[in-house]
C-alpha cells in the first residue's frame, strides 16, 4: 500500500435469490442466498490476503451487504460499521418486480425510457438518483474523516456504489448508469490527501477473479 493514502476495497454484496430472478430489490431486505454466502467467503478469503489489514468495514444496514460484511470483518476481528446511507437506491413501486411484472402493470413505455436514461427517467415513487449521490457523498465524508489514510472496505450495492466510482474519476452524477459492479465483486479506490479535496484513483473496477470455482 501506498503510505500516506487511504484504500477503499469496495465489495458489492453477495447474490440473492433475486438477483436471480431478475427482480428489482431497492430497499426491500432481501437475505444472501446459499450462493451469496459462498461468495461472501470467496471474498473474504481475497481480502484477508492483502498484505496489509483492513482497519474498519463499513456496510449498507441491508442484510445482504451487512452479512457480507461480517463475513469480510470477522477475519479481522472488527465490528461492521453499518448505515443506511449506504443502503441501495430505492426504486419505488417497482421493488419485487420483474421486467416482465414491470410491463405488465402498464409500465412499459417507463421501462424502455428507463434502459435509455435511468438518471431521468425514475421507476414510480422511487429515489432521485441526485439524493443518492448525496448521501453515499456524506459517508464518504465521514470514513475519509475517521481514516484518512490506511484500509477501509465499503460493502453495498450495484446501483448506489456506482456513486463512489463517478466521483473517483470526476464523472457528472448522470454517468451512475454506465457503470456495472457483480455481486461479490472487488473495486479499489486509492486516495491522496490534497486540498480541498482528496486525489482518487480507480485502480480496480468488478473483478470477480476471487469468485472462480
């Protein structure tokens, strides 16, 4: 590592069954599935290989990041720091729902304008993806505060971490789009303290090489 920065290991959760059904999850508490728990060791075996150790675990409050988590703190003897600012987007009267429920309860035309722009164009009564960017911003704040050098993982999940990779790399808030993370996966993050703010790279970007039977 380099001295004087500060690591963040960034970890979506592990799978759920529906991440297997393709069923938009937002805020509902969705637990691992019996697959999720296995990548949740899978990565707790690759982080727990770093040639330095982790000094805090941060999680979104949702079970299936803060089981994660654990999984991921256990091996370094720390408690999980979770919040629900870390907590997924949430997608309204669309959670619960597949592409095809989606169509069938008259939402195709928001659908499809959704795959094209899904900055703009919100599922019903769902977040902004602005206050999502906001909120994942404060935590930020709040780690970078209490560990301005040293090695934090960050579990969460797809849609709200894409936050932390648009800000690494100065991209505008409607870049959250294009930017995919798997579950399970690894991303880092390397910051160098400079005023006024810290200088970010993005080292690593959704590699799930750990993952591999």
């Amino acid at each position: 590592m380099s001295e004087g920065r500060l690591r963040l290991y960034i970890v979506r959760h592990g799978q759920t069954i529906w991440n297997e059904e393709g069923r938009m999850q937002g805020h509902t508490d969705v637990p691992l599935d019996a697959e999720g728990h296995r990548q949740a060791e899978r990565i707790a075996d690759r982080l727990s290989a770093l040639p330095q150790p982790l000094q805090a675990v941060w999680s979104s409050d949702l079970q299936r990041a803060r089981v994660t988590a654990e999984v991921i703190a256990r091996r370094f003897s720390l408690p999980v720091q979770a919040t629900p600012l870390l907590r997924e987007t949430m997608l309204g009267d669309w959670e619960g729902l597949t592409r095809a429920e989606i169509v069938a309860r008259g939402d195709k035309a928001l659908l499809e304008a959704y795959d094209r722009d899904s900055f703009h164009n919100r599922p019903p009564n769902s977040e902004p993806l602005a206050h999502v960017w906001q909120r994942m911003l404060q935590v930020l704040h709040t780690i970078r505060s209490a560990f301005p050098t040293g090695q934090v993982a960050i579990v969460g999940h797809g849609s709200s971490l894409r936050v932390l990779f648009c800000n690494a790399l100065q991209a505008p808030m409607e870049s959250m789009p294009r930017v995919w993370v798997d579950n399970a996966s690894l991303s880092l993050i390397e910051e160098e303290p400079r005023e006024p703010e810290p200088f970010a790279r993005l080292l690593l970007l959704n590699d799930t090489s750990h993952l591999v039977k």
